[in-house]
C-alpha cells in the first residue's frame, strides 16, 4: 500500500479545517441576515436602532405659548432621559414657570422655580393638565397659579368638569368623625382660594406653607415648602389652629396629612407626616 507522505497529509487537513470554517461562517452570517429582515429576534439590535430612538419626534402637547429658552434649557439639564424627549411651549410668571414637554410615550407640564443663587430648579414633571389648585397645592400662590393657567390654555381658565358642591352659609362647620364631631370657624368665608367646584378649599396660605381642605373627604392637607422645616411645620400647624378656631385635641380627631413640597422637598423626604401634637394611637 502506498502511503501520502506526511507533510501532504497535513497539509489536506488543514485546508479541509479552513473550508469547514469559511463554510460555518457564512451559515452563520446567512443566519443573521435573515433574522435581520424578518424581524427574528437577535442577540444584538440592527445597527441603528438606538439611534432612531433618539430621534424619534416625542409627542408634545399643543400650545400656542411661545417657549422661553432659558426655561427650557434649565428643564432639559435637569431632566432624565432628556436625550428622548423634546420640549414645547413655555408659560412664565416668575419666579414659576410651566414647561411643556414630550418623550415617545407621554408628556407634561413640567414645573419650575426660580431662585436668585440656583436659576430655574425642576419641582415638577407634571402630568397632564396643571389647574389653579395643584399648582398652588405646590407652593406657586394663586395670583401666579392663575397667570400660568390662563398662558397655557391661551388666555382662558378651563371649566370644571365636577358638579359644584353647597359653600356651608353658616358661622361654623361640623365635620364628622369616628372619635366624635368637631366644630370650625366656618373657614370658606375667609378662604384664599376656592376651587370651580367647591371640593377643594385653600384656607390659609403663606409663602412658606398652605392648609387645604378636600371638602369630599373630609380631609385636610398641609403642604409646607421651605426650610426649617421645624419652623415651618410650627407655623403651619398654628395657623390652621387659629384658622378652624380648634384646640389640638380637637385637631387631632380630624384626618390631616402634612407633605413636605417644593423646592424644601428635595432637603426632607416626601412623606405625609401627622399633626406634630397628636400622638400615634
């Protein structure tokens, strides 16, 4: 029997290797191109992709409101995931200002603040329509609430969907509890604001804090916005004393839930928090 030699018997395997390889290669890239077109599903996206997505154009909501770059700027910087979205109109009455927004699946009215040492701060993303309430629930007074209000919706207030509650006539308001019902100075005669539909009261309001009553729950709100926050809450929780004409044992039968907000929100964290005067049960 003839035998090949050795070097030419090394040599046909080696080639045999690199055929098979060349052979899996383009098997595999056929594969891959394939999977591309069809839509299968890869290991890696097509190339592209992430870039498609930066630059698909977010749904923005409409405004005639001409944007004021230097809000918008300040918004986009603060932001996250700011590289898919894009930014709208601009409603200003400073120091707050609503921003219009969008990114491929939602949008807003972001809110923002402006402070001499900070320039404009982010309080809010929004979501949806802001009304007069929320924003001054938010720490903006009312005068400027209904200023932003009025730009965004081109000048004009939006009528309220609910049906308008009974304002109380009388001198005082009895509030039902499980521990027993209590009597208040009938605080709708001396409110700051009172919403379209008369479910939402502010009481009280001051540039540190706001008491707010839910008139539907029966509940009321404390929102306080700046720091001390221990000052703060004090005086907060003073007034609505004096204003409901109320001892504190009384006030502690009522449901009252304090939030700390605005820019003193990014300090203290974000709970509701119990009259500093009752204790737990």
């Amino acid at each position: 029997m003839n035998r090949l030699p050795f070097t030419q018997t090394f040599l046909g395997a080696v080639l045999v290797s690199v055929v098979a390889g060349v052979i899996v290669v383009w098997v595999a890239h056929h594969t891959l191109s394939e999977r591309a077109a069809t839509g299968s599903p890869s290991t890696h996206p097509p190339f592209g992709t992430h870039e498609a997505q930066r630059t698909a154009k977010p749904r923005v909501q409409r405004t005639a409101s001409p944007q004021d770059p230097e809000v918008a700027e300040a918004f986009v910087a603060q932001a996250t995931g700011a590289v898919r979205m894009t930014v709208g109109g601009t409603a200003v009455a400073r120091p707050y200002a609503l921003q219009i927004w969008g990114d491929e699946n939602t949008g807003g009215q972001a809110l923002l603040e402006q402070a001499s040492s900070t320039g404009w701060t982010l309080l809010s993303y929004g979501g949806g329509e802001w009304d007069v309430l929320g924003l001054m629930t938010n720490g903006v007074p009312r005068a400027y609430a209904e200023r932003l209000v009025a730009t965004i919706n081109n000048g004009a207030l939006p009528a309220s969907a609910s049906r308008p509650m009974e304002v109380p006539a009388g001198d005082t308001i009895t509030i039902a509890t499980p521990t027993g019902s209590v009597v208040t100075k009938n605080f709708y005669h001396s409110a700051a604001y009172l919403a379209p539909d008369q479910h939402n009261v502010v009481i009280r309001q001051a540039p540190d804090y706001d008491v707010v009553y839910d008139a539907p729950d029966s509940h009321f709100i404390i929102n306080l916005f700046l720091k001390p926050l221990k000052e703060t809450r004090r005086a907060a929780e003073a007034a609505f004393l004096e204003t409901l004409n109320i001892s504190e044992r009384d006030a502690c039968k009522l449901t009252v839930h304090e939030f700390v907000t605005g820019l003193a929100s990014r300090i203290y964290p974000q709970s509701p928090l119990s009259l500093s005067f009752c204790t737990a049960p």
